[in-house]
C-alpha cells in the first residue's frame, strides 16, 4: 500500500492521501506513515495512532501561527476563552 498522510482541511473535515510532493514552507509538514502498522495492529490501537498523528500535527500548526501573534492578539484571544477575572 501507498504512503499516506492525514491531512486536516480549514472546514474541519480531514482526508488520507498520498503525501503533497512540497508542503507549504508555512505550514509544518504532516506526520507520514500512518498506515505502516496499519496491517499488523489491532484497529482501535491503530485508530489511536491515527489520533496522535492528528493531535500532534494541530498541536504543531498552533504553536506555529501562535508564535507569530504579539501581545495584544494572545490576549483577545485569551479573553474570548476565559472569563476577565481569570486572566
């Protein structure tokens, strides 16, 4: 079987495909090789692979695009997840 990639979409759906012959410079290249064990493992340890490869390439986008806001844009931020007096 092929190579794939899981690859999260900005209208929150995602898709499994052959990996992008160059990724973005901007964005962090996707995890490779999630089917690799996919024939040898049983399917909910699988699918829980699946779910790390998933959460750390998020995970990896956030801090990328985080790190390039400045102080007043993490506070609106943070403002509009946390109530005043927890800030």
């Amino acid at each position: 079987k092929e190579n794939l990639c899981l690859y999260g979409h900005p209208n929150e759906a995602w898709e499994v495909a052959l990996p992008a012959e160059e990724v973005p410079p901007e964005l962090p290249e996707p995890a490779l090789g999630i089917n690799f064990a996919r024939d040898g493992m049983n399917r909910k340890d699988w699918l829980s692979l699946v779910a790390v490869h998933s959460d750390c390439w998020l995970l990896s986008v956030a801090f990328y695009f985080g790190a390039r806001l400045n102080r007043n844009e993490r506070y609106t931020i943070l403002a509009s997840v946390f109530s005043p007096c927890e800030l």
